[in-house]
C-alpha cells in the first residue's frame, strides 16, 4: 500500500470500527449517547482552549481593541 492511500485507508478502517462498535451497543443507547455528548463538550472545550491560546497577546504585549484587531 502506497503512502497516499494509508492515511485514507486508517480513516475508513476507524470509521467501520466506530459503525460496529456502535452497532453492537445498541441495547446501551441512552449511555452511548451521554458518552458521545460528553466526549463532544470535552473535544470543544479543549479546540477553543487551544485557540484562546494560540492568539492571547503575549506577557509583555499590550491589550487594546486596535492591537487585537491589528494582529487577527
């Protein structure tokens, strides 16, 4: 298999995997999907975090509107 096609063909594979694990838990929906919900607010929570981070000024940077919205 050829480098192009491992990274799509990893995806594919996680995908089925994910379809069958939900597949066989069905009997468990109600806690499947507080998991999924839960897992969903931690991921978010941790994308805007990481965002939030990335554009904070710096320690010695000063915070104005114009700066701010001269650096975005």
């Amino acid at each position: 298999m050829t480098a192009a096609l491992a990274s799509p063909a990893a995806q594919v594979c996680a995908f089925v995997l994910g379809c069958a694990v939900i597949h066989a838990a069905r009997a468990y929906a109600d806690l499947l999907t507080r998991l999924l919900i839960a897992a969903f607010i931690g991921v978010s929570v941790l994308v805007l975090l990481a965002a939030a981070l990335t554009y904070a000024p710096g320690a010695d940077a000063t915070f104005d509107e114009v700066s701010v919205y001269a650096d975005s």
